[in-house]
C-alpha cells in the first residue's frame, strides 16, 4: 500500500482547507485550479460504498435526506490514514473525471470529512443524480475506487 508523506499531507490539506464538514456555496466562482496526481492509497478486495437512502427513481421533496453506507471499508475523519479507511463524498449532478487528484469541493462535490455518514440536501425541483465516492485521508479516490452506483431522483 503507497505510503503518504507528511509534506504531501500538510500541503493537500492546505489546498483543501475548509473539507471538514458539508460543503457550503460561496455564492462566488473561484477559478479552476488545475488537479495534481497524488498517490492512491489501496482499497481492500470487495469494499463497497452505497446509498441507503433514498432508492434510485425515488420521488422526493426537499430538503432530501440522504444516507450513506459502507462495507469492507472504516468511516473516519479526513486526515486519518488508518489502513481500509476513508470518508464519503457525494457527487450531486456530476461526475468525477480525474481519479488521482483530491476529489473537489464545491456544491456537486460535497465532503463529509467529520465522518459524517448522512446529510440532508436542499434541491431544486426536477430530476437529480446522486453518488457515493469514498476518498482516502487527503480526499484521493482509493485504488480501486470505492464509489456507488448513481441513482437518479426526482424532487417535487
């Protein structure tokens, strides 16, 4: 399993200031900052992320109570590098394109880096996709990544 340095620690963790809880909109765009490579810690055989609740094609109102499951895998905080451990990000109406960058922050790619295992969303009516993406202590994709299946749901 690939080790992380400390000075890869501490500098990931100063360009993710501010991962540690839900996601909150700025209500200003930042500029696209360009996505390093960083080492992919090892996800053991057969791990899994999923999602609980709601059920894919669910009819829902907001705010959307979503929550989250894991198996094979520990939930802990961001900054734990425990081995087999991790913490959820859910990816709402997005993809995640580049897996050996730190999963991005903003509100399509929310944090849960408390350990959080559920949340509730404030959606606009209308149709929504929704996915579990587990990443390691600096917010990398596990080598298989552990990511759920997405769901769509509708929003009254």
């Amino acid at each position: 399993m690939p080790r992380i340095s400390f000075c890869a620690l501490v500098a990931t963790s100063l360009l993710l200031s501010g991962c540690g809880g839900e996601s909150e909109p700025s209500g200003e765009k930042q500029p696209a900052a360009t996505p390093v490579a960083m080492p992919r810690t090892e996800s053991p055989p057969g791990a899994s992320v999923f999602i609980i609740s709601p059920a894919n094609g669910a009819v829902v109102s907001s705010p959307v109570n979503v929550k989250f499951g894991v198996s094979g895998m520990e939930v802990v905080p961001a900054g734990n590098t425990a081995p087999n451990s991790g913490h959820h990000h859910l990816l709402v109406n997005a993809e995640l394109d580049n897996l050996a960058a730190p999963i991005p922050s903003s509100e399509q790619f929310l944090h849960f880096g408390k350990g959080q295992t559920e949340t509730s969303l404030e959606l606009e009516p209308g149709e929504h996709t929704l996915q579990l993406m587990f990443g390691d202590a600096i917010h990398v994709p596990h080598d298989p990544p552990v990511q759920s299946a997405r769901i769509t749901i509708t929003v009254q």
